[in-house]
C-alpha cells in the first residue's frame, strides 16, 4: 500500500516517448530513406533523441524499413538511454531489438497505432536517489497519459525476456522482474496480458513476487475495469490480490480481495511502513479499495495468534507523513497475544516456530522485565490513529473483562488515550504517552484504578468467603529508556492503593502471622474470613527504586505491617511483612515473614532475628499512623470520611496532632474534586 505516485512514469510510458520518437523521425526522413545511408538516418535520430531527454539517445544496430504505405514494419537493432552518473548502471534503457508496424494515416488524427510492437531482451532500470531526483524525469514535457483511452492503439504486444529493476535508494527497495507476455484464458484466450515475475530487497528483506495484467486491449477500454493479480512473499509474510483498477493509468479506483498472513504482523512494516506491533501468526481477508491517494483495507476479518480481529483501516499516502486510520475490534481477545505491545513474547496458543524459541529463552532467563528495544524508526515512520476494543478477555490469571484502547501518534510521539481495561468488575483507566522524538524515548504513564474487586482475585475454593471489598489507587510514574526495562530502571513517580470494606481471608492474615493456633484447623476446614476496616499502600519510585512509606491493613483480628524494597535496575526485592493479631492466641510468634532474591523467582522466609513479645495491635498500629497522617486528605476524598477508613484517619490525626515534627498538609491550591481521586 505503499505511494506509488512517484513512480506514475513507469516502463510503458518511456517505450511509448520511443515509438512517439522513431515515428517522427521516421516521417521526417521518409523523403530521404531511398537516397541516404542508414547511419545518416541514425545519427538524425540520435541527435533528436539526445537534445529532446538531456541525455544520450542512442540506436546503435541497424534501422530496417519493410514499405508498406498503410503500415510499414520497422525494426530497431540496439536502442538504449544513458543512465543519470549516480547510477552503478551505465544504461537505464538497453533494448536488443524493437519491431512494429504503424498505421500511418491514424497519425492525421494524432493518434499513435501500432498493429504489432515486441520487444526482444529489454532491459529497464528506474531509479529514485531522492524525492527531487528520479532517472526517469526527463527535459521532455511528455507525461504519463491521463485517461486509459490516452494509451497508443496497440493490436498484439509481445515481450521476450525482459528485465525490469527499480531501486528506491532512500526506501531500501531493490527490485528485479522477469517481464514477458503470456496467453491469456477465458474471453482473453487470443489475447497478450502481461506478467511479471522476480525477486528484491525492501529494507534489507528479501522477497519474491508474481503478477498478471490484462492485455493493452483492456486498458485502453474505459468500459472495462482492468484486471490484476499479486502474489507477494517475505519470509513468512504473504500477500495475495485479485480485483480490479479502474483507471490504471493513476492506479486509481482499485477494487480488490487482499489476503495477509505470517508469522507476524510487525513485518508487514517492509511492506507498508505502518508500525505494528509484533503478534503471534496471523491471516486477515479484507477488500482493498484505492481513490486517489487513499488506500482502504475494509471489512476485514481473521486471526492473529488465538484472538478475532476485524475492522477497518485506511491509510493516506499523500501526507507527509502517511497517515493511518483505523477501527478494530476483538470479540474474543487472548490476552497472551497483546504481549508484543509491551515488549513480551507470547508464552502459550498460537506460537510461530521463532516465538516459541523465543519464549523459552526468556523462561530460561533470569529477568522478568522485557528488554526487546523501542523501534524508532518504525515510530518515526507514520502518523496514526486508531482504536482498539476487546469485546471479552481470555487466558489470563487476572481477572480482566475487557479494553478499549486509543493510539494516537503524531511525529513520534505515541499517547494511548483512552487506556481502558475492565478488570475485577472495576477499571483501570488512564493515559499512557511514550515519546520517541529523542534518540532516548521517555515513557510517562498516569493510570486510575477504580473499585476493583477483592473477591475476584482469589478463586480457590479455600478463599470462597472472600466478599465485597475494592480496592483502588493511581499509578504516576515516568522514565526514560529504549526498552521498558530501561523505562522502569530508571523511572520516578509514586504508587498508591487503598482498599475499605469486605472481607478477607482469616486464613491468609493468621497464616502470614504464623498464629498456629488458628491456621491450623482452617488448612483442614472451610475457611473464615474477617471484616477489613482500611488498607493503604503508598510507594516511591526514585530512579528505579521503589519503597514502601506506608504499609497499614487494619482488620477486625488483625494489623498488618510491612515494608518493601524493589530495585528495578536489577530486578531485586527485599520486603518484610508481620502481623500484630489482636486476640490472645497462645501459638502466635509474631515472626517477621520476608522476601527476598530476585522477582522472578523470589525466596519466601522468616526472620527469627527480629522475634519480639506479643505487643498488642492498636498499640503497634501508632508506630506507622504518622506517615498515614500524611496522605489524610488523599485518603478522604479517595474513600470518603464515612468509609471504614474512618476509624484508622482518626488515630492518624490524633497521633499527629501528639507529634509536634509531623505537619498537618497543606490543602492545595485548586485541588481536584472527589470524583477525580480513585476510589474504591
């Protein structure tokens, strides 16, 4: 779908300025040919055609006349056109021999006809060293012809080994073709259609492809739509066309079934320049549509890796950049296979034979941040908008339900607004902005996360009578790197969540307090739960360092607190949990439960060392209420004063007001209402 606006001037046009030459210059020397030597008349046609390109014309063989005063035969030994000197090729047209016949009164009307005109071993090389600079434009103020009917007459055309190369230098495109004519079949069974055949580079990728044309019959017939076929290979990359051009003269009005498939959707940038992202195999079917400068892939539908995808998409090559527009839409949406959008492999499904090599590479590897890097060029290359929507979400562990994704990138710089996934009967919602103008892109992300469902999260049986608690929070975090890994190792922001309401399992809270007491007959039975009265969680990102400032989950048992360090530079945790229950269990050791290693596998132990007497909950609840006193205003327009919450901002503000080196928060200018704060 690339702009082939550039390239109108094609093969056809420069053989038609030749026959438009020779049969001038056969009129003119007509008087002449029974008297003058054939190497004067060579040398008028040489000089005519030199003067008239700007560039050496030259008939080297010889020039044979059959008389014939309605249509004389004419064959031309040797003709080529000099190249321009940028070009490795010294001739940009070579051609062994040229034979036609012309029907010479049809010039009385200014009409070219040819009732025969083949072509042995020509050789065509067209070249493009920039957009100001292309082999084929020449001094000559002849065109390419503005209507099908504005091609020369041509009764039966024949190619013999041909050769066609074009070279787009600044695109990395290299291409070389077979050209011959082949029989046609059906109506055209009498008839020549063109076909072409090769192979080429187009950045730095080999590919080979075929094509088929109808006969010059059918394109000067303004009537009939001009039938064409394509069949592209790249790799693993396929693209199959049949339909139709209805002016082929401006390759306009195109009308045809297009068929994607490969092993990744990414590599179909060589193609197009249009920056997808990488996926696992996939095939689409669509009609591709074309009026004026405007490529359309409509209503198409198929698959990639184990999700549906159909759509529209549009893509306009007269902007500078192009410019991509497009709706998609994924009833059933396999979240393994949107793994490439953040740098990951698919791990399960529909794998290609490199994925899966890939995948177990990065199971073997002890990082678990993607490394792949930031593409950006590919960035660079197209502006786009779209959206994207996923009706229903499989083969994840979280619970997510849905999505619905906005991309909009302009000049390199990417934003994905909206950011909407569904996920727990709640959302996670935001704008995601990686801008890749510098040779350092910077990622900046600012995501909400509103009244998710605790009871969602834990589908083991044991877990059953996990209820009605959210949780919420934000997600403020911005960093610089040509990978998320890199992003992440050096990111800066803050991370809060705040949870109130419900229930949780007393099972997990007396577990993580060791309180044998308790835990053991629940391993054996069914589980209980315990009212939550408030969890928070406030942490700092400072280059790649989170740390946990606040840790408090005050429950009608138990308190719970911890801290936590995860060094994203290096992908280490260190964090230390313990349980302060508020009963009188006899077996409760109140040992500190910690994490440590790397987060890929990390290790899960206790720490004996730091072994204390039973201290009683709301007492060890004052020890962490100062810092909780510090986001008292974000706790209460994110749960309000009247959630559970309540009792926990009371302490906290009564503490405070007992410490004297702890300042109440100013409130802020301008702040922002209620409903602009996550809630639960």
């Amino acid at each position: 779908m690339s702009d082939t606006k550039s390239t109108s001037p094609t093969w056809k046009v420069i053989l038609r300025w030749i026959g438009i030459t020779l049969l001038v210059s056969l009129l003119a020397g007509i008087a002449l040919l029974f008297f003058m030597p054939s190497d004067w008349l060579r040398n008028i046609i040489n000089k005519t055609g030199s003067a008239a390109l700007g560039r050496e014309f030259a008939i080297e063989g010889a020039i044979d006349i059959n008389w014939d005063w309605t249509a004389p035969n004419v064959s031309v030994h040797k003709l080529r056109i000099a190249n321009l000197p940028e070009s490795k090729n010294p001739n940009m047209v070579a051609i062994d021999e040229i034979d036609f016949q012309i029907r010479i009164w049809k010039l009385l009307k200014a009409e070219l006809n040819l009732p025969k005109l083949n072509f042995t071993k020509p050789n065509i090389v067209l070249e493009e060293f920039s957009d100001t600079k292309k082999n084929w434009d020449f001094k000559t103020e002849d065109k390419s012809p503005e209507d099908r009917g504005d091609f020369p007459v041509i009764g039966t055309l024949s190619v013999n080994d041909g050769k066609l190369t074009y070279r787009d230098h600044p695109k990395k495109l290299a291409v070389k073709l077979d050209v011959d004519t082949a029989r046609g079949s059906g109506l055209e069974n009498q008839q020549d259609r063109y076909k072409l055949s090769g192979q080429g580079i187009l950045q730095d990728q080999p590919f080979s492809l075929q094509a088929t044309g109808g006969s010059i019959s059918t394109l000067r017939d303004t009537e009939k739509p001009y039938p064409l076929t394509f069949d592209l290979k790249m790799g693993s990359t396929r693209v199959d066309m049949e339909g139709t051009i209805s002016d082929p003269a401006k390759l306009s009005g195109m009308n045809a079934q297009l068929n994607l498939q490969g092993n990744n959707l990414a590599d179909l940038f060589h193609l197009t320049q249009i920056p997808l992202p990488p996926t696992p195999p996939y095939k689409l079917s669509g009609r591709l549509q074309k009026q004026n400068e405007i490529w359309k892939f409509q209503q198409f539908k198929g698959k990639v890796g184990d999700s549906d995808l159909s759509g529209d998409l549009s893509y306009d090559t007269k902007r500078e950049p192009g410019f991509v527009k497009a709706n998609l839409v994924s009833q059933l949406l396999q979240m393994d296979d949107l793994a490439g959008f953040i740098g990951a492999t698919p791990s399960e499904g529909t794998l290609s034979p490199e994925q899966k090599a890939q995948a177990e590479r990065e199971k073997a590897s002890p990082h678990l941040l993607p490394d792949v890097p930031i593409d950006l060029t590919r960035l660079r290359a197209t502006d786009m908008e779209a959206r994207f929507k996923g009706k229903k979400i499989t083969g994840t562990r979280f619970p997510f339900n849905d999505l619905d994704i906005g991309f909009n990138l302009q000049k390199g710089v990417l934003h994905l607004d909206p950011f909407n996934f569904g996920i727990a009967d709640g959302t996670i919602s935001g704008t995601l902005v990686l801008d890749g103008q510098k040779d350092v892109p910077h990622v900046q992300s600012d995501l909400l996360i509103k009244r998710l469902s605790l009871k969602q999260f834990f589908t083991n049986p044991k877990f059953e009578s996990l209820s009605a608690g959210h949780f919420g929070g934000q997600l403020k975090v911005k960093g610089n790197g040509r990978s998320l890994a890199d992003v992440l190792a050096t990111s800066n922001g803050r991370i809060t969540l705040l949870m109130t309401g419900g229930k949780i399992s007393l099972l997990v809270v007396e577990a993580a307090g060791l309180d044998l007491g308790e835990a053991t007959p629940l391993l054996l039975g069914k589980d209980k739960s315990t009212d939550i009265r408030c969890a928070i969680g406030d942490f700092k990102v400072e280059d790649g360092l989170l740390s946990s400032e606040i840790f408090v989950f005050d429950t009608t048992d138990s308190n719970i607190e911890g801290n936590a360090r995860i060094n994203l530079k290096d992908e280490t945790i260190d964090a230390e949990v313990e349980t302060h229950p508020k009963d009188m269990s006899i077996f409760t050791a109140r040992t500190p439960i910690t994490v440590t290693g790397r987060l890929k596998q990390p290790d899960i132990g206790l720490d004996p060392k730091q072994l204390a007497a039973r201290t009683a909950g709301a007492v060890v609840l004052g020890a962490f209420l100062t810092p909780v006193a510090a986001i008292i205003p974000f706790i209460e327009l994110g749960l309000g004063e009247d959630s559970d919450c309540k009792g926990l901002i009371d302490q906290a503000r009564k503490h405070a007001e007992a410490q004297p080196g702890v300042d109440k928060p100013k409130p802020q200018k301008n702040q922002k209402k209620t409903q602009d704060i996550p809630k639960p």
